[in-house]
C-alpha cells in the first residue's frame, strides 16, 4: 500500500499524538459548539442533508468526491469496512475501502483530505486519514456531524508557545545550527492511532535546500506552481481543491487539500487538524490539481496554488473551518540578494506568530537559493529591518563567514523573530520584513591575533593608541591603530580594555553586566544595541561592585546603597562585579573575528610634581578575554 503525502512513520504520528494531547487538556484545545450552535437543530441553510453515525452499517457502499486531474471532482468508490469509536474522548472515525480512479494502485494520495463521503445519497463526512505500508486504499472518514460543530466553536485566545530561543542566548550566541530544521517539525500534523493525514504540502520557489529540510521533517513535498490566472474557478463545492497559504508570492507554501462541506460562505475541509491551533485566521486559496502521482512510497497529488478567496478561521481536531470572502492577514516581506546578479523577492507571510520565526528565515533561505548559492565558504552580510506595531523600526546587522554562514543567518533573524513574537513580556506585532543579503564567494573576516596599547601606565583623561594585529582569509597580517581617550574620571588602580568584533564584545558586555529585561521597551533596547562583526568594539571596565535590578544596570553604587537594597530582600537584584565606562566603535571595511583584553594601569596625577608618564615604554597585558573573568 502507499503511505499518505507527508511519509510519516507510525512511530512518529504516534509520538506528535502523544505530545499534542497531553500538551493541551481536551477542554481548552476543543472547547464544544457555543450555547446557541449546540442549541440549533436540523441541517444548515443551503446544506447538503446528512446521514448520522448510528445509521452507518458494516458494508454500506457510496460514493466519494475528489480531484485527480484538474478541477473538477470525480467519483470514487466508498465500502464501510466499520466504525472507530471512541477513538479519542467525543470522537469517532468511520473505516472504509477505497476504490475507482486508480485508487487501487496509489492507495489514499496526499491532497485527498477532506473529500467528502456519502452513503444512501446523503453527506456522511471526510476523508481524513490512512495508514503507512498497506496493500489497499484503507481510510479513516471523520463523520460530518462532528465537522459541522467547528462553525460554533469559540473563539478562545491561544497563547503562543514559548520561544526556542532566549534574548540571552541570541546575544551570546548560543544558537542551535539546526532551529531552522526543529521549527519546520512545527509543521508536522497532530493526530491519532499511528495514523497519516491524507494532506499534501506543496512548496513553490524554494530551492532543494530549504525543500530538502522540508522533506526531512514532513515526508514528500511536492513543488506545485501556481495555478494560471482564470482557469481556476472561484466556487469552492464539495470535492474541490483547497489550499491553505502559509507563504504567497515569489515563493509559496501551502497545504493541499478537499473541500467536505460547502453551505453559504463557510467551508469544511481536511476532516483532521491543519496545525492544531484552535482559532487561526490563514489564508484560504482555490486549487487546481496536475496529476496523482503514485509511489510505492508515497502517493500524492501535484498542485498548483489559485486565488487567494478567503480565509480559515478554526483548525480544531476534527477539520478545519473557514469563510469565503474573509480576508486573513499577511506579513509583507522583501529579500534583496547582492550577489552575481542582483535580485529581489516578495513574499506574504500568514500572521500566525508560532510560525511566523520560520517563515522569515526560510524565507532567506529560499531568496538565497533562488539567486546564487547557499553551500560552500562564503561571507554573508545581512541587514534586516523589522517594522513592528507601535514600536516602529528594528534594526538587526550581523556578518557570517564560512560554509555554514547561511544557515547561520537564518538562524539568527529566526531567533530574533522568534523572540519578539513570542515573548512572555507584551505581545508584539511584526508588520513586515526587509532583508539585504551581500553576498561573497570565500569568507572575507579578519582574526583578531593581538592587540597592545601604546602606554600602559596612564592617567585619567588620557589620550592612547590601541595597535590590533588581524589576519584576513588567505591574506598577510595587518595592523590597524584605534585612536582612544581614556575617561578624565577614572580612578586609581587597574582599567581594563576589551577589544574585538562588535557580536564578541557584546556577548561579553552582557556577561559582565546581565539586565534581564522586565518589559518589552527594554528588551528592544537591547536588541538595539546588537552590534555587527564588521563593528570594532572598544569596552572599557574596572572592578566596581553593583546591581542589576528590574532590567537596568546600576554600576559603582556606594556600600551604603547596596546594604539598603539587600537590607530590602529584592529578589529581582543582581550582584555586578564590573562597571563600564566606556564604549567606542568602528567600522570596519572587513569584519573580524575574535576578542582580546588590554589591562592598563591607572595613576592620579600629582599637580605639584609635573611628573610626565608619557616617556615610559610601551607595555601590553593581553590576554584572551572568558566569561566572568574581568
């Protein structure tokens, strides 16, 4: 038998079960109809009539409805083999053999979730699901009478799941090479008994990359097109092709499906879960089927995505519900690539913030690929402006060399996405997204060797000369000067200089000073205040005892103020054992990578004796900077 679109093992359906049912008790994840939907009676105006679970016997025969070629539904043959009941609390599934359109040879293909079933020539339900390595066309029909229930559902908020990645972690770096491949298992459908959904994802536009990951995570991925304008009509009936959008434009990702159910503006369809999110708001296109192609593997249907014509608004356990004429949402985002050949992308994204971290970056994947390459040493400038509601422009630069640089980059605007869209702090809209990528073919970063200090005895107010040794890719050494003056209030004793790539000496910043934001105006703050490898960073610090408290740090405070605050038993303060002073920065035309530490020592000046340090020789102290270690 074929196994369904996505390729997935039994093994693991049933392990994403597992998780999604124990992750979100019955009653919050499938509230019921509200009082007035539970109240009505009888068949929807306009709709099909139906036949009830109780009336269905072992060997009834029917009918179903689909689309193989093209856009109009043919039958299929339909044989009730028995009932599923109970599978889950409220919930039970009818067992069917599937026959006719060479059904026989594929089994139950992709895209054919949500065609409808009818026995005794009324509406029984959807094909929903099959299962793997079978030898026929067995599915799994989700009845009608359950499906019908999504149009009462209530609207109950959703909280977003927290984000894969601290504001911590992406100043200090500490970002899993493989988040872009964990986020698209987000993708993965959440269902039941070992079972396959029968949907089919369909990517356009994107290169083998970013489809490659794709297929690792969901199975067989089909590469649609879209659909050539008019020759898809408009009117979803039962039986037809549906897409649900995730991306629109250049590039497209979206979910091949069945219309079950049609009666005025609301449409059912899938008869499983799309993403398990309860109440969405997601883009709802027509669809116009290519071929069935059939695999030993997996059986599946090529698709090409139509007009966008309205919008899913519920994506619960027993399908999905949505409107006609219901506009969803859609973050703009544009990917400009400086490479050979100059290119430009534009793409829409749905606004679901659990997967809108993953839709930006592979969507620089994906621009990447479309204009050069994405494998091989290479140096990868970017420059990302995040337009957010209310707090207007972000700002994010960061330089990455080497063969993982771009999926480097898209794991750190992923993380940054990720962050802001799923903070426990406030909730934030991101309105659009604007990536520049230059690109080069080898790696263009210059290592940070070795720096000294023209003087290291040295006064308050000071000016000096910080000399860094660098050594580019396949380059000869170099030296480059940095101009420096010393604070006029500093005070006797040892003052420390760490030098080095902008993202280091952040990393560093933090460590020595953590500010754990409490709200969201500080955290963008700090996000703001990233720096790029191509900025030269000069940080300058002395021992000095402080506290960190309710985000803002507060250096060089006096015993007596420190006693008062412990005296106070604040849980949210924070012993710091450095105060900055100083910061300076340069960009450069390279970046450079790594970090050093200058300790300089630091005499008052004596008025009365003119002495002048300016005369003794140079000295260094460098030594490679770690964390905690001042």
């Amino acid at each position: 038998m074929k196994h369904l679109t996505l390729g997935l093992s039994a093994r693991a359906a049933l392990l994403l079960a597992a998780l999604a049912l124990s992750a979100i008790p019955a009653s919050a994840a499938d509230p019921g109809p509200s009082p007035d939907a539970a109240a009505a009676t009888g068949i929807p105006a306009g709709a099909l009539p139906t036949i009830s679970l109780s009336e269905i016997q072992r060997g009834q025969k029917g009918y179903g409805l689909s689309v193989f070629s093209g856009t109009e539904p043919k039958r299929f043959d339909v044989e009730v083999i028995g009932i599923m009941r109970n599978v889950s609390p409220e919930v039970s599934y009818i067992l069917a053999r599937l026959t006719g359109e060479g059904l026989e040879k594929s089994g139950v293909a992709g895209g054919m979730s949500g065609s409808p079933v009818f026995l005794d020539g009324k509406l029984a339900g959807a094909v929903a699901f099959s299962w793997p390595f079978t030898n026929e066309a067995i599915a799994g029909i989700t009845p009608i009478g359950s499906m019908r229930q999504l149009s009462g559902f209530r609207p109950i908020p959703v909280s977003p799941p927290p984000p894969e990645v601290k504001l911590s972690d992406i100043l200090t770096h500490h970002i899993p090479q493989d988040l872009l491949t964990t986020q698209f298992a987000r993708l993965l459908p959440r269902f039941v008994d070992g079972a396959s959904p029968a949907v089919q994802w369909t990517a356009t536009g994107f290169g083998e990359r970013s489809t490659g990951m794709l297929r690792q995570v969901l199975g067989s991925v089909s590469s649609g097109g879209k659909a050539a304008p008019g020759t898809v009509p408009d009117d979803l009936t039962p039986g037809k092709a549906v897409n649900v959008v995730l991306v629109d434009g250049d590039f497209q990702l979206a979910a091949n499906g069945t219309v079950t159910d049609r009666y005025g503006d609301q449409v059912l369809a899938f008869g499983h879960p799309f993403l398990g999110l309860g109440p969405v708001k997601v883009p709802m296109a027509t669809a116009e089927v290519v071929t069935v192609l059939s695999s030993t593997n997996s059986s599946f249907k090529i698709a090409n995505t139509g007009r966008i014509i309205g919008a899913f608004e519920q994506d619960r356990k027993t399908g999905i519900q949505g409107r006609i004429g219901v506009e969803a949402p859609m973050v703009p985002m544009v990917v400009r690539v400086q490479a050979e050949r100059p290119r430009e992308y534009h793409m829409r994204l749905a606004s679901l913030p659990e997967f809108m971290p993953l839709l930006v970056g592979s969507g620089v994947v994906a621009g990447l690929e479309a204009a050069s390459y994405t494998s091989g040493s290479q140096s990868l400038d970017m420059t990302a402006h995040l337009k957010l509601r209310r707090y207007g422009d972000l700002e994010v630069r960061q330089s990455f060399d080497g063969n993982s640089a771009v999926s480097e980059a898209s794991n750190f605007l992923l993380s940054i996405v990720s962050y802001l869209t799923q903070n426990s702090l406030e909730k934030v809209e991101v309105e659009s997204v604007d990536v520049d990528l230059a690109q080069t073919d080898q790696p263009s970063a210059a290592n940070l060797v070795g720096a000294n200090a023209s003087r290291t005895l040295v006064h308050p107010g000071d000016h000096i000369t910080l000399n860094l040794d660098l050594v580019p890719y396949r380059g000869e050494r170099f030296r480059h000067t940095v101009p420096l003056d010393l604070p006029g209030d500093l005070p006797a004793g040892r003052y420390s200089l760490l030098v080095g790539d902008g993202a280091s000496v952040d990393a560093a910043r933090l460590s020595m000073q953590p500010a754990e934001p409490v709200n969201f105006p500080q955290a963008l703050d700090l996000l703001r205040s990233f720096h790029s490898r191509r900025d030269l960073m000069v940080l300058g610090f002395y021992g000095g005892p402080g506290l960190s408290v309710a985000g803002e740090a507060m250096p060089r405070l006096p015993g007596s103020v420190r006693s008062l605050w412990g005296a106070a038993a604040s849980g949210g303060a924070v012993a710091l054992r450095a105060a900055i002073v100083q910061e300076k920065r340069e960009t450069l035309a390279v970046p450079v990578q790594g970090v050093v530490r200058i300790d300089l020592e630091v005499r008052r000046r004596e008025p009365s004796t003119g002495d002048d340090d300016g005369s003794d020789a140079a000295g260094t102290d460098v030594a490679s900077y770690s964390k905690g270690a001042p």
